[in-house]
C-alpha cells in the first residue's frame, strides 16, 4: 500500500484553506473504508469509519491487534454520542467538564457500531478530542472514527509524527503529521456504575481528583495489577502487554542510591537506565557505562507524560539488552505513568525498599 503523507501546523491554532483542503481529502478515504493516521492532544490515532466492520477489521491488521480488544469511537461533538451509544446524566456530566478533552466513556453501544468495532462487547468507548485537526476530520467524515493508537501493537504509542511512520508506512492510507502531541499518553477511561460511581479503567490526563468532582471514584483492579485470568478486557490497554520496548523494561521501587547499587550489580550488556534530571550527575559517576535516558525534573508528572513513549523508542533505536527505569508515584497524572509503565514492563518491578 502506498502511504500518502500531510503535514498540517498543531491542532491548537486555526486551519487554514488549503489545510482544510487536505482534511477533506483524508475524511474521504475515512468515507470509503480507508485508513488515516491522525494527531490528537493524547497520541496519534489510527483511524478508519467505526461503523464500517471492514474498516474495523483493516485497523486490527494494521496494527497487528487482537480482535477482541476494543477501538474506541472519536466523535466531533459530545451529543453526537447518541447516535452511537445509549448516553446517561452521568456522560453529559462528564461531557461538560472535559469535553472535547482527553476522556472516554464506556456506554452500552446501539446498533449503529457493529460488533467488530466493539471487539465483541454490548458496550463502546467514546471519545472527542480536543485536538482541532482531529475534531475537524471527524466532522468532514460524518461519521465517528474508530481509533487506537497507531502503533504496532504492544510497541510504545506514537506521540510524534515520526514514530508513526516508522511503524505504519505501506499499512494506511494516508499519514496525516500535525506536531508532537501535547499530553503523550492516551485518555483516561471511564465507566459508570450502577450506584452512580465512576469505575477508572484507563489513567491518563484528566485525573482521579478531577474525576471526583463529577462523582465518587474506584478504580479497576487492572489499573495497578494484572487482569486476571479469563476476564473480560472492557476497555482498550488492559488485557495484554502494551507500550513495551524491545528490551526487557524493570522499573525499580527505591531511592536512587539503592537504585545505583542494584544496577551495578544486576547491569550486563547494553544498558539504559531512565532517570529523573537531577540523578544524572550521581549515576554518571557510579555507571559510567551506561546510557542515560532523561525523563525531566523530579516530580514534573506532566512533562513525564509527554516523554515517556518518546523515550521508549529512543531505547529502541539504540538496541539495549535492558532497560531500568524508577517506579512513579501513584497521584495525579502519576498514576497513569504507574499503568503505562507496569504493562512495558510486564509487571516486573524489584522492591528495594528496606
């Protein structure tokens, strides 16, 4: 498949004539079953017409995904839910605060989305992004777009326009590169339960304190832990491993000295150890062997965010055997690092708290 290329400015300011030229173009291949990568203010999305199983059945091959993990749905407006999903008092609510944003609800779905879309499930994911190319394209298609991330699957999210080309050229349509996304990991997820509570599936930018201005909060147990064994994967990231590098990723629970002595000691071969800026100075001096991989300053949970999957596929390119990399905190948008990074590295954390 040939693989059209765009380049349009930021999805923040106005689109212009000629960029909106280009947008039309895209939304016709959406119209006709094609596949069309975009930016939104998360990650870039893999795109094709939701209520299209064949487009449905192309993003799965695309990307190398399992069927029975659901896509999400992006719409340009949040009423326009209704013609996809059967909405409740509690999405309108959600809809007012932080929509367009980076969320995405879970409704029971209408027959409008067929079953292929839904990865088999009565429910489906729906989203409106704030990211203006993003919105722009769902409205000239007329139609929602079913869009994970576009990324191989289980290979980090693209959050720049140059590591979707390097794993969706000759696999879509049409590229469409519109800058480095603003928040760098994909929407938090929710879903409504019967008492009125939310039930937090996915972290991702819009927080459980903000979250909580809407509605009393809990989180799935696979938002920090494994999903057991024969549960149903009800929302996109939860089933398999997902956003992982090809070396094996180990996060470690401890302060930077015991995190320096259990490098020293367990390091072989090609390194790359994940650090905050100000360790650099201490592990230089302790492995000067190794490669360092700068996350931002301590605490900056947002600028974590932003440099997360990009870091991940810097590692890539530079073939390590492993990779260390700290454990984050559980708060604010930390707990959505938490999630990301635990499924990279497969669960595999060491304690080196005493």
């Amino acid at each position: 498949m040939n693989t059209e290329i765009i380049k349009i400015e930021d999805g923040k300011g106005d689109i212009s004539t000629s960029e909106l030229s280009l947008l039309k173009k895209a939304a016709e291949i959406l119209k006709s079953g094609g596949l069309v990568v975009f930016p939104t203010e998360t990650v870039y999305g893999l795109g094709g017409d939701a209520t299209n199983p064949s487009a449905s059945e192309k993003i799965y091959k695309a990307k190398g995904r399992p069927s029975d993990n659901p896509l999400i749905i992006h719409i340009s407006r949040p009423e326009d839910a209704e013609k996809y999903a059967y909405t409740t008092d509690i999405y309108y609510k959600l809809a007012e605060r932080f929509m367009p944003g980076p969320i995405t609800v879970i409704l029971k779905a209408r027959g409008s989305v067929p079953e292929k879309t839904r990865g088999g499930l009565e429910t489906v994911a729906v989203r409106c992004p704030e990211n203006k190319i993003a919105n722009k394209l769902i409205e000239l298609a007329g139609v929602a777009i079913a869009a994970p991330s576009a990324n191989l699957s289980g290979s980090p999210s693209p959050t720049k326009a140059s590591h979707v080309i390097d794993d969706m050229m000759g696999r879509v349509d049409m590229i469409i590169d519109g800058g480095e996304c603003d928040i760098g990991l994909e929407s938090t997820i929710v879903k409504a339960d019967e008492d009125g509570s939310l039930c937090l599936l996915r972290p991702g930018g819009i927080t459980v304190d903000e979250l909580s201005e809407i509605a009393p909060v809990r989180l799935a147990d696979a938002v920090v832990n494994k999903l057991k064994d024969g549960e149903v994967a009800i929302s996109p990231g939860m089933k398999y491993r997902h956003y992982a590098p090809k070396a094996p990723l180990v996060l470690l629970d401890g302060d930077i000295s015991d995190a320096i002595s259990y490098i020293g000691d367990n390091a072989k071969g090609r390194v790359a150890v994940v650090c905050y800026t100000e360790d650099k100075e201490s592990i230089c001096k302790a492995l000067p062997n190794v490669t360092l991989l700068e996350l931002g300053e301590l605490g900056d949970f947002d600028e974590h965010a932003h440099r997360l999957f990009d870091i991940l596929r810097e590692a890539d390119k530079m073939c390590f055997d492993i990779i260390f990399a700290p454990l984050p905190e559980k708060r604010g948008i930390g707990l959505a690092l938490y999630n990301r990074m635990i499924r990279a590295a497969a669960h595999t954390i060491i304690n080196l708290r005493r």
